[in-house]
C-alpha cells in the first residue's frame, strides 16, 4: 500500500503556491484562488485543484465542490477562439437561441465543449448589458452585435484560418 | 493631490474642482444660467464668430458670469452677422448682431451683469423648438 | 430559559424559545415526517440543510410554508401540520423526490429499512406523474472494499456529508455539481478506494436511501457455508450482540449473545467462536506494548513513543495513515482484534483440528464496514490466503438468520466453542467507547503493580459517551493519564494536541463511531436515536459484569495459548502473528 | 467644450474606446485639445443607439458613432458649428433630435442613482468630488450620530433595490442593535438577472457613490469593513472599482480616521463565480467565505450572523447610490420622489422588442406605459405590443391591461409579478408566452443551487413539462399539474430563487391560459415560435425550380430539379427558415 500520488509540473506548482501565498494560504479565499488559478491556466484540472487543496488545507473533495458549483470554473481547456453567446433576455426575444442553435451545428460542438483542433469552444452567458447590440456575440475579447443566424459562418471563418 | 483632512477641506476641494464640470452641470440645466448661443453657420464663422465664440467663453470664465456658451446653426439674421443671443434666466431671448470683441464685452458688461440694453438687438423672428 | 406557548393542530404546549416545530410538535406526540433532518443527540450533530421540505407545515400569518426542522417557535405560534395544503405540498414533493430516484426496491438493499419508501408508502404514493419523459440522474455505481455508492438514489439530505465532514473531518465527501446535477460525491467523482475515506461506514449509518450502503457478502458466506470441503468458523464483535435483537423487534440493549451463537450453528458454521477471545489477546500485545513503552519514558528514554495509541479500529487507523502519516509510529502495532483471530485461527486452530488454511473460511460478524476492508488488506495474508476471508455486518447476520426463517426470540441460549470462544469481561467492553482503554488498564495495573485489582475492576473515570474524556488513573503512585475519543473529529483534536506537544497522555483509546463499535456502520440503523446507542453501551457492561472472568490475562484459553503456541507477549512469534505495521496512504503532490 | 463619449459596456462593444481616441487624435490635429475635453463617461442608458458621443455645453446627441466619423464631429462641429446631421437621432416619428434634453427617452427620466452616469469620467475621483462627492459622508461623520443617519434613511423610506423591496433603514438598525467586536458591510454586486445592466452601469459609471455609500452605512451599523462581491464577469466594473478605491484611499476617505473623525473604514472586492443564487444574500455571505454559494434558513439573518458569522448588512448597488442623495439632499427631498409606499426612483433595464433599449431611471409609480410607449418610443417594427415581464426569473408577464399600473413594489406583486432587480423586456405578437415561460424556467433549472427539493427536482419537472406543451405532446390535465406543481415550489422553496421560480408560469398561465390552450389541444402555437409546431412547405403551384431555396438550406433538407417543384424533407428540417426568406415566389408557407 502507498500514498496517492498526484503529479504536476514544477512551474505549475509553483504558480499555484504563489497565488495561495498571495491570499494567505486562507481557506475562505478559495474562490479567489481558484479564479486567479484559473486566470492563469485557462482552466482547472484535477491535478490543479489537488494542490489547490493541499496549498489551503482543505480536503479536495471540497475544492471539486466549489469548482463544480460555479459557471465561471471549468474543467476543460477552452479554445483559441472561446465564443460566448449572450442568453440573457433581451437576446433571447431576439433570437440569441436561433444563433446558438447555429454555432452549434456550424462547430459540431455542445455548450461547454472545446472543438477537437482547440480551436473553438462554446458557451452561454448571461447578459453582457450590450442589450441594444442583441443578440450578441462574444469571440474572446471581441464583441459582434445583432448577429443572425447567417452571421454565424462568417464569424467562424474570421477565426478559422488564424492560428 | 493629498489626503482630505476634514470636512471643510473637502468643500474647499470641491470649491476648486467645481469648474471642471461647471459646463456639463449648467447643459443638464441651462434655464438656470445665462444662455449664449453663437451662430455659427459657415457665413457665421467666415464673419468671424468663431472668435466671438472663443472670447465669449474666456471673458465669463474670468468675469465670474455663469452662463451657458452654445454654438447654435443659422439663426436667420445673415445680414448681421455675427449675432449672439443672449437669454437670461426667466427672460425673453434677446439677439444682438454685427458683433465684435468690443460689442461683446459692452454685452457681458451692460446687458448681462447690469442689465442694461445695448445698441444692436435685432427683432426676433423665429422659436425655438423649446418653446414648444 | 425563557418559555413560550404554541398552538400545533389545536393542542397547546409551552416549549424553551429557539424549540423548533418540529421538536415541539414531537412533544406532543404529533408526528411530522422529516427526511434531511437529522440530530444525533450526545455527539452534537445537527443536519438541518431544510432541503428536503417534507417537514413543511402551515403557520399562521405566514405566506409560505414553514419548514418544521428548522423553524423555531414563537409565542402564539399556531401551526397546522396535516391540512390539505401541507398534504399536496408533501406528497408532491415526495413524488418530485421519487420522479428522480430508481424504483428498484425489489432488489435494493436498502427495503424493507428506506426512510424514502417509509414515506411513499405513508403518504399512499401511488403514480408518479411524467415518469415516462422525466429525465432521471445516472451516476457510476462505486463498490469500495466496504462501500458501495449508488448515488441514482441520493436525495441530497447532505447527512452523509455532515458525517464525513462535521463528525469525522475525513473530508472524502462533498456536494458536487449544482442544481438537477447536484449530488454527494468524492472530489472528481473518484472512486471511494482512491480517495481519503476510512470506511467508517457513518455515512452508510445515516443514509436515508439505498445511495450508500454495505459491500453484501451474504451470498459469499451462503457459497462457503455450502462447500462440504470447507470449515467455515465465526467470529462475533462484542458489539453484535448489544444490537442484532433489535434487528426482531427486541428492545434496544436487550443482550442476545446466546441466542446469536445459536443462530449461527443453525446456519450452518463449523465453529462459533468470538472475537473478544482475540480481543483479550490483543490486551495482552498491547498492554505490555503500554507497559514497555511507558518503563522506558519512565527510566528516561527519549526515543519512546508516548502517548500510545490503540489500534483496534480499522478506520481510525486508515484515518492516520491519510491525515496523519508522519504520526503513523505512535498507534500501537498490536493488530485489531479481528486479524489477531484470523492469523490464530487459520495456524493455532488450524493445526488443532488438521485443517490447511486454504480449506478454512474465517468469517467475522462486524458492526463495522472498515472491517471488511481491513481484511482484505495485503498484510493480513499468507500467500493470498487472507487470515479472515471476509466480514459480514450486523444487518447481514439478520437477514442470513431471518431467510433462514429461525425465530431469534425463542432460540436458545448457546454457548461459544472453545478453545476461542473464551472470554472474559475485559474482552467483551471492546464494544464501546472506552472499553479497550479499560481492559488495558485492568491487565497493565496488575502487571506493572503486581497488586490484583479486586473490587475496583471498573474504571468509571473512564466510562461516557462525551466525545473526548480525559482520566487519569494511579498505577500506584504513578499517575497515568489516559485520553479517549470516539469520532475522529475528536481524535483529529488529540493528535494535533500531540503534534504541538501539549499532550501529556500516556495512552489514548480512539474509535472512530460515535459511542464506539456500539454505533458502527454495520449495526442495526438507528435512525438518528442516539438513545439506542446508550442502550446498547449498557448492554455491553452488564455483559461484562455478568462474566466470571474480568480481566484479560486471567483468559485461561489465552494463557494456554501463549504457553502451547505464542511464547512470550511481544516475543518473536507474537509479532509475527499479532503486530503489523502502518503505511502512508496520503494524498501526495509530486513533480512530474 | 466638452465631447462626452459613452463608456459603459455596451458601447465600449462597439469600440467607444476608440471613438475617444480618434476624437483626441482629431482635437490635436486642429489644434484644439485645450478647449475640448474628451471624457469617457459610465452609461448614457440609451444603449440601443449606441456608441453615443454627447457635445456639451449645447447637448448635441450623437448615436451609432463610428471611430471615423471623429473627424466630421471636431471638423464640422467644433471648427465650423455645424451639427454632423447623418450621426443626429432620429426619433421613431422620423424627426430628427438636436438636443438631448429634447428625446422623450430623457424626458420622464429622473437619475439620481445614475445622476452621475454618463456625466462624470468614472476613474477620476475629483470629477466625483466636484459634484458633492464624499459631502455625505462628511457631513455623516461630522455632524451625526449613527442612530441619526439610520433615522435618516429609514425616512427617507428607501426600499432595497434588489429584489425584495426591504427597507433599507430597518435594516441598517437591525445590524446596528447586534453587538459584535467585529461587523460587515457588504455590496451585493452579483447581478445574474438575465436581461439586467444598471448595476453593472453604476459601478462602471459611478463606482465612488457606492463606496461612499458603503462608509455611511459603515458609520451607522459600526462596521469597519466593506466587501463588495461582484461578479467576476463584469471586468470594467471591476477595474474601475480598484481604480476607485485606490483614489479613495489616497485622498484618505477610506482607511483610518477620516474626515479626522475616530471612524476607519475600508473596502475589499470579492469575486462572484457565477452562480445567480448568490444573489440571495445567505448564499452571497456563504460564497464569500470560500463556500458554495448554497442558500441557508433564516433566521438567523446577516444582520445577526453573516459573513464569518459576524452582524453584516447587505445591500445591492443601487440601494446604496441612493444613499448619498438622500443624506445631502434630506430625507424629505428623497421621499417626495416616487409614491408614498416606495419612495424615490428606480433603474430599469429596457431589453427587448421597444425601439430603444436601454438604462432608464424614472420615479416609482411612473406606469408601464409611459416606459414602454414613451421612454421606450414604442414597439419595435410597428407591430403589436403583446407582454412585459419585469423581474426577470422571478416575475411575471404582464399584459395591456396592466399598462397602466404605477411600477412599484407592492402593485407588481399585486399583478403577478414583481420589481425583481429591474430587468425589464417588452414583448410582441412574435413571442411565444409558453416558450418565453419555458426560457425562464431553463434558467432557473440551471442556476438552482439543488439544495431543497422542490427547487432541484420540481423546477426541472417543470421544464420538462412545459418542453412537451411547445412541443404538442402535453394533455389538458398537465395543465392542471403544471399549476399545482407551481403553488408546491412556490410555496416550499428554501430560498426566494425557488419561490418565485414559478412566477413567469404562473403568470403567463393566467395572462395567457388561451396560448397554452392552443398548444395542448389544437397542437398550435399562436405566435409562430414553437419550431416543433411548425412545418415548412413548399407551395407546388408557386414553386419554379429557381433553386435558391435549397442552396440556402443548411442542413440539405431540400430536393428538387432545377425548373422542378421543390420538396422539404421534414426529418432534416431545422426549422430556420432560410428557406422562407430565400424564396422570391412566395413559394414556402408555415403551416
């Protein structure tokens, strides 16, 4: 019999010690921690959380339950180009389902999924107070307003040839 | 800047600061404060009244006259431009024409701070689309 | 303790403001059902999420529904419970509940004993509506050496939760995932074997549903049973018998050592021998593990491990090897009763009655779930041949003797087989919290003063069911202090006293079930009745006093088997036989 | 002069941020970057139309700017005094509006919340100043005691913005009356409400007015910290918020002594993780600790136990932006605003099918139709007004009929619905009310927090039922249960996300029994929307064989030869109808 051993990558673990070292290595900033873990990963894996976890002395179990409760925390790597439909209301009466319904199909992905290139990956989100713009479109950092279904192949192709 | 000390320290501060929104306060609510439109369509500009605009806004800036300087289109006086009107609080508007640098400091002076006509009104002939 | 007067269906009665509802109503004798609720008196547990809503009740001049559990009293409060606005809120939300729960209850382990189906049988559920479109929560099946998880069938009353987290800080689980999604699980859904349980089983204990519950070896035991080419022999813990009668209706503490005994020869075991014969020989490794240790701090040996820990309880022992792995030298490294008997069993008595190891079945009848995996631990086999082949539970037992069809009641009164079905009193009070501490003290006294203990033989500075108790105890005229926890939230405590080195403990007794083995995973459900465990504590120490041998070295079968087969306590063949050593089982981050 | 250009969010979308820069590039260019000041402000409200770029003093309204169109605003504006006319808002009559003061969606508007929104440029702190920031909290610690500034709100009859309309001084003195070594303040900046903005708009353009509202109740509860929990989705807000407090502190108006009173407050952020039940105050205290955001019973209350179980008030942004008006201006002024049960004003956020979206601010009691037809300037494309729901998940859709009911809290509850955070978004003749309740409930079955049953299972039982309503396959009696199935979670529900889950339900059944009528019975849905009640055919006598319905056709549901009559597979059809509007013969019909 042996201990369980969780493997991670020195720079990895280093970076999570600073940020925990950064809030105090205070469990009740767990969630804090996690969003500048996740800042800085793009993502939270198991072998994350786990030194998460043992950096702030809570038992892992815990982390996945806060990890898992959250939408902002993933444990998938989103892709390059992560785009995010705007589901809130005002949208929604202007068709944002429609347009989801659309990346969906034109990507072959589901909400929360990164295309398989890792390119592309896919969620909601709610209300990005742009509702003038609505439905709106957002592609990382880029806002598209008033997109309609048709829309959605140029956006993609906008994307598709960068690397 | 450093640390506000105390409550009259702040209303000094405020005192200071008052000027860098004056404009915007006095537009949210120009019926309070002398109003100043300028005509400034291009014959207005080619007769000048980029200037008079210009000195108009320096001049009650240093005279301590609150007043609100707006560029306003064709005012429909071509014959003398430049023209000003002048509306002060709970008054009817009043246009003065062929204005100078000269006429206009005779209009902050007499008609604005003392309240005394000067030479050049012009009759009004148009509304505006406050009166409605 | 101010009082105030509330109005429940009509019936006024004057309760402590901050009563709830539901406790006032309890007084009463109105029963209103609960489901998440859930307080174990005595151990300070308290599991009140107000999740399930089945308590809801109407209280006047309230909007919405009250729920009973968690809604405190106030002066010329009129509660109704039962009218029909509480009835069709009740019986849909335990239709929602069941929207979303498996109707397998022909084969679950959990029917005939599911607080779930108690309610969908009390409030006559007869549909469920939508069934055929309702979309239902699919998780993996987890089978852990001891428990398996199915949690198709949680309902989120989170009490296995506050067991694992608030009772025994083991922190294996967790709410996870949100909303419809939303269940108790160990991080990453992992499997429990990978993750920091201890199979303490409290969890199981307090389960409402099928969602957690035993590893079933029934159908092994009825295999081995069947084999003429086997001999199968039983082992009883002391605590099986403080509880199986209650499994037939007998009340709570009623002792049915002899009855269980016969039970067991019905069934079919070759030998019924009891597991306190091993737990005198435990006292005998470890009390003159004590006395060795403590002679040596005595004379002024630095080295020595003090305070000594016990190490009966598989769980709190696999709860230091997670927790507390640089600590793992300190719990003494005699084994629990129940390996003690399988290694004596399968060479001892093996060789009396002729029989290779490879054709004997050892098998124990625990309180415990962390029993069964105990067994199946590496060390406890001799070329993959486990000294005990398997534990079956409390519960098991029950349901093997009511298939059975023997009436327990008018069963007679057997007795054990020999030679391992000797025992004394001190073997027997391995049952409950404290127990094991008092049997080592009786044999270490008398050893290290040379003076019999006579009429002092009970030790009641170090009976209770507080969760730490402290005693000490004069070896004449050396003071020894004695520490004792049941939980392991309140062993955590000890040992972080120790790590700071502010114990001044000479030995500590650590269980990790609330009262003991009494209140282990495998016993009978006491569906939240901490009184029941009280029973069954008393059950044990009358079983003590009614023993015409109190004291573990007096054991005339263990001193025979020392002097024909062991040698010496601590000597070479007993620690071959009857120590082992602990490994660290910690979660470890480590550079890739 | 001044060139205000809008900020906030929405515009900052469509690249405000450089508009600003290419009009100060434009300034230098013409050499006037000492007489105009570009300042980027927090929200005009009037998103619909934006970017906006306001000239001040003569309150020229620009929309729909674009970063070139700088060089037409300083060269014929500001050089020549000519107005851009192509960049003018044109009012739904098709008249075009000179001054801003002039739009009737300003026109019934009051701010005082938003008072500096859209004014001021956020990040600097003197800009604040000047308008009276930080008198109240001066005045406050100069001149009252902590009773008297709860007397004070509690007069002023400020209600809690958030949701439930709970007064605000009440509260204040309930964390007042707790002694405790230690006691928090908290601002609930956790705005999840799908379809609401405003606190997101404060933040962003007004980020001092909480922070100095924060140090009051700070004063008047006896705590000396401050956490705001805002989402970590608002990164504007977030930004400006640090910049904020650092300003703050510098000039000494958060940490110890101020005001060089005995008084020491400070503020910190914490970052919401999206989950809209944090919006339930037990549940934000519990997500701040490091926790999930679970809800718990109450009592106890923050006030008694909160955030590390210590006496704690929580109120959202828009209570507390009130609060330094209401100290400077006197109660009195404040409850002269609004009717006489909810005093002052509230934000909405208008989203939806009117002409202009946007963040508005009007006095309570104002009716629904004066925000919809005049603020709002009407329905979008001339067509029919059908609905509002106001109060997002939690409230209702209300009809023509209650257009003309004053908003506040009391008479939305009365009707059904309910103020909520202040979403709110009109509807017409194309929005299906089963799936417009179908969407909220989508929502509420994800940002359940599964603690209480009725929540977690009930909420989904629901979603599911009303799925098979728009899809034709439910029966009349699901109605019934549907509704039962609504007075159970309402009535049961642990927290207010799973008491109010039903509303949208609720009231769209009794506004619209007839709509859920249709689908259940007829298999139809009146307005058009429920894809799986629709079929798309092609009419053989119009159809020529042009093609060009099936080479739009993204899945290839569509066959035929060229000059051949076309047929629409309906296994493939999506429904999207691309098909419709490539046809130019009239050839495809819904049926």
């Amino acid at each position: 019999m042996s201990s369980i051993k969780v493997k991670i990558k020195q720079q990895d673990l280093n970076k999570i010690r600073e940020i925990c070292q950064a809030h105090g290595n205070e469990p009740g900033e767990l969630i804090n921690v996690l969003q500048q873990t996740q800042e800085h990963f793009g993502y939270l894996p198991a072998e994350i959380q786990e030194a998460v976890a043992n950096e702030l002395g809570l038992p892992v179990a815990k982390v996945y339950g806060v990890v898992t409760f959250y939408s902002f925390f993933t444990m998938i790597p989103q892709g390059r180009y992560p785009i995010s439909i705007c589901t809130g209301t005002a949208c929604y009466v202007r068709g944002a389902d429609n347009v989801l319904q659309e990346f969906k199909r034109q990507l072959g992905i589901a909400v929360g999924e990164t295309s398989e290139d890792g390119k592309f990956s896919l969620n909601c989100l709610r209300c990005v107070g742009a509702c003038g713009l609505a439905p709106v479109v957002l592609v990382g950092d880029k806002t598209y307003g008033r997109v309609s279904p048709d829309g959605v192949k140029d956006i993609i192709a906008e994307y598709q040839d960068k690397e | 800047m450093g640390k506000i000390k105390s409550l009259e320290d702040l209303k000094k501060r405020k005192q200071d600061l008052q000027k860098k929104v004056d404009l915007r306060e006095r537009a949210d609510h120009p019926e309070a404060y002398v109003q100043i439109k300028v005509g400034m369509a291009t014959s207005g500009i080619a007769s000048g009244a980029k200037e008079i605009y210009d000195f108009l806004v320096e001049a009650l800036e240093k005279r301590n006259v609150e007043a609100v300087v707006t560029q306003a289109g064709d005012m429909g006086y071509s014959y003398a431009e430049p023209t000003i009107e002048v509306t002060k609080p709970g008054e009817e508007p009043v246009v003065f024409g062929y204005v100078t640098r000269e006429r206009a400091d005779e209009v902050i002076e007499k008609y604005i701070k003392r309240g005394e006509l000067v030479d050049g009104i012009l009759p009004q002939n148009y509304r505006t689309i406050d009166d409605e | 303790m101010e009082n105030v007067k509330v109005t429940i269906d009509n019936q006024t009665v004057e309760v402590p403001k901050g009563t709830t509802i539901y406790k006032a109503a309890k007084q009463i004798g109105i029963d209103i059902p609960v489901l998440c609720y859930m307080e174990l008196e005595d151990i300070g547990i308290e599991n009140k999420p107000g999740g399930c809503r089945v308590c809801s009740v109407e209280v006047e001049g309230r909007h919405n529904l009250a729920p009973a559990c968690a809604t405190e009293v106030f002066d010329g409060m009129a509660v109704k419970t039962h009218t029909m606005r509480v009835i069709n809120a009740r019986r849909t939300i335990v239709e929602f509940l069941l929207s979303d729960h498996p109707k397998d209850c022909l084969t679950c382990k959990k029917s005939g004993n599911c607080e779930l189906q108690d309610l969908a049988i009390k409030l006559g559920i007869r549909e469920i509506p939508g069934q055929e479109y309702a979309e239902m929560s699919t998780y993996k099946t987890d089978y852990s050496p001891s428990i398996v998880r199915e949690l198709d069938k949680c309902i989120m009353c989170r009490r296995c939760e506050s067991m694992c987290n608030d009772f025994q800080t083991v922190g294996a689980l967790n709410a996870i995932n949100r909303g419809f999604d939303a269940a108790v699980a160990p991080a990453f859904e992992m499997d429990l074997q990978y993750s920091p349980c201890t199979y303490c089983g409290q969890c199981v204990a307090v389960c409402p549903t099928g969602a957690l519950t035993e590893v079933d070896h029934s159908r092994d035991l009825i295999d081995a049973i069947s084999d003429p080419n086997t001999t199968v022999v039983a082992q009883t813990a002391p605590a099986v018998r403080a509880a199986l009668g209650e499994e037939f209706g007998m009340e709570p503490g009623t002792l049915v050592t002899g009855k269980m005994v016969s039970a067991l020869r019905e069934l079919g075991f070759d030998y019924v021998f009891d597991t306190d014969f091993a737990a005198d020989l435990t006292i005998m490794e470890e009390g003159h593990e004590l006395l060795d240790r403590l002679n040596r701090h005595l004379q002024g040996d630095s080295d020595v491990k003090l305070p000594m820990l016990t190490s009966c309880c598989p769980a709190w022992v696999r709860f230091i090897e997670h927790h507390f792995p640089d600590m793992k030298d300190i719990p003494s490294s005699a084994r629990s009763p129940q390996q003690m008997f399988g290694s004596i069993a399968k060479t001892y008595f093996a060789d009396q009655i002729e029989t290779p190891r490879e054709k004997m079945v050892v098998v124990s009848v625990m309180p415990c779930l962390a029993k069964k995996y105990e067994s199946q631990r590496e060390e406890f086999a001799e070329d993959g041949n486990p000294d005990v082949d398997f534990s079956v539970t409390t519960r098991e037992l029950a349901h093997l003797i009511k298939e059975a069809n023997l009436d327990l009641k008018n069963l007679s009164d057997d007795d054990f087989d020999r030679p391992m079905g000797e025992s004394t009193g001190a073997g027997v009070i391995f049952g409950t919290t404290g127990g094991v501490i008092e049997a080592a003290t009786r044999t270490a006294y008398e050893l290290q003063t040379g003076q019999q203990l006579n009429d002092q033989i009970v030790f009641e500075q170090l009976r209770g069911f507080e969760g730490i108790r402290k005693a000490n105890v004069d070896f004449n005229g050396t003071p020894i202090n004695i520490g004792i926890a049941h939980g392991l939230g309140n062993a955590r405590k000890l040992l972080e006293q120790i790590k700071r080195g502010e114990s001044d403990f000479h030995a500590i007794e650590i269980m990790a079930c609330p009262g003991g083995c009494i209140g282990g995973g495998g016993q009978p459900l006491h569906h939240n009745d901490t009184k029941i465990l009280k029973a069954r504590q008393q059950a044990i120490y009358q079983e003590d006093q009614n023993k015409p041998i109190r004291k573990s070295h007096e054991n005339p079968q263990i001193q025979k088997l020392y002097k024909d087969f062991l040698g010496e306590p601590l000597g070479q063949k007993a620690h071959e036989l009857l120590h082992t050593k602990y490994f660290d089982l910690s979660r470890k981050i480590e550079i890739s | 002069m001044h060139l205000l250009v809008c900020g906030g969010t929405g515009c900052r979308a469509s690249a405000s941020d450089s508009i600003a820069e290419s009009l100060k590039e434009q300034l230098h260019h013409h050499n006037m970057d000492h007489e105009v000041q570009v300042i980027l402000t927090g929200c005009f409200g009037f998103c619909e139309k934006g970017p906006i770029v306001k000239v001040l003093p003569d309150n020229t309204f620009y929309t729909e700017v674009k970063p070139e169109d700088a060089s037409d605003i300083v060269a014929e504006h500001l050089v020549k005094g000519r107005q851009v006319e192509r960049l003018l808002y044109k009012a739904p009559s098709g008249e075009q509006v000179t001054d801003s003061r002039h739009m009737d969606f300003y026109k019934k508007q009051i701010r005082i919340a938003l008072r500096n929104c859209g004014f001021i440029d956020p990040e600097n702190i003197d800009e604040y100043i000047a308008r009276d920031g930080y008198l109240a909290l001066g005045t406050v610690l100069n001149e009252m005691t902590p009773q008297q500034v709860i007397d004070q709100v509690k007069e002023s009859g400020l209600r809690g913005r958030g949701g439930g309309g709970f007064p605000a001084g009440k509260k204040w003195e309930f964390a007042y009356k707790n002694e405790s070594d230690q006691k928090y303040v908290v601002c609930n900046a956790d705005e999840g409400d799908p379809g609401a903005f405003m606190d997101r708009s404060i933040l962003e353009g007004d980020p001092h007015a909480v922070l100095e509202a924060m140090a009051i109740c700070g004063y008047a509860t006896g705590a000396d910290q401050g956490l705001i929990y805002i989402r970590a989705e608002y990164p504007l807000a977030i930004k400006r918020l640090k910049i904020a407090i650092e300003q703050a502190r510098e000039y000494g108006l958060l940490g110890q002594q101020i005001f060089d009173s005995h008084f020491n407050f400070d503020i910190q952020l914490r970052y919401g993780a999206g989950a809209f039940v944090c919006g339930e105050e037990t549940a934000l205290i519990h997500s701040m600790e490091g926790e999930r955001g679970e809800p718990t019973f109450k009592p106890p209350y923050p006030a008694q136990s909160g955030y590390l179980e210590k006496p704690t008030n929580v109120n959202n942004v828009e209570t507390y932006a009130n609060v330094p008006v209401i100290i400077n201006k006197g109660p009195g002024w404040f409850s002269k605003i609004g009717t006489q049960k909810a005093t002052g004003t509230k934000v909405f956020a208008l989203a939806g099918k009117v002409n202009n979206v946007g963040l508005i601010e009007v006095p309570m009691g104002t009716t629904l139709r004066e925000v919809i037809f005049e603020i709002g300037g009407g329905i979008k494309g001339g067509k029919k007004f059908k609905a509002v729901q106001t109060g997002g998940p939690s409230g209702g859709c209300l009809t023509e009929e209650h257009l003309d009911t004053p908003i506040d809290f009391d008479n939305l509850l009365a009707v059904g619905s309910m103020m909520g955070s202040g979403g709110m978004i009109v509807m017409d003749e194309d929005d299906c009310m089963v799936s417009v309740a179908k969407f909220f409930l989508e929502f509420t079955v994800e940002e359940s927090c599964g603690k209480c049953a009725p929540c977690r299972v009930g909420n989904k039982r629901m979603h599911e039922l009303l799925e098979r309503i728009t899809q034709g396959k439910a029966e009349k009696k699901d109605l019934q249960r549907l509704k039962n199935m609504c007075h159970v979670i309402a009535d049961t529900s642990l927290c207010g996300l799973g008491q109010t889950a039903p509303s949208p339900v609720l009231s769209t059944m009794e506004n619209f029994w007839d709509e859920y009528v249709a689908h259940v019975e007829d298999q139809r849905c009146p307005a058009g929307s429920c894809k799986e009640l629709m079929r798309y055919e092609i009419i053989p006598e119009n159809c020529v064989g042009c093609t060009a319905c099936a080479r739009k056709c993204p899945v290839g549901a569509i066959t035929g030869e060229r000059k051949q009559v076309h047929e629409i597979d309906q296994d493939k059809c999506i429904k999207c109808g691309a098909c419709l509007d490539a046809c130019k013969f009239d050839a495809v019909t819904i049926k």
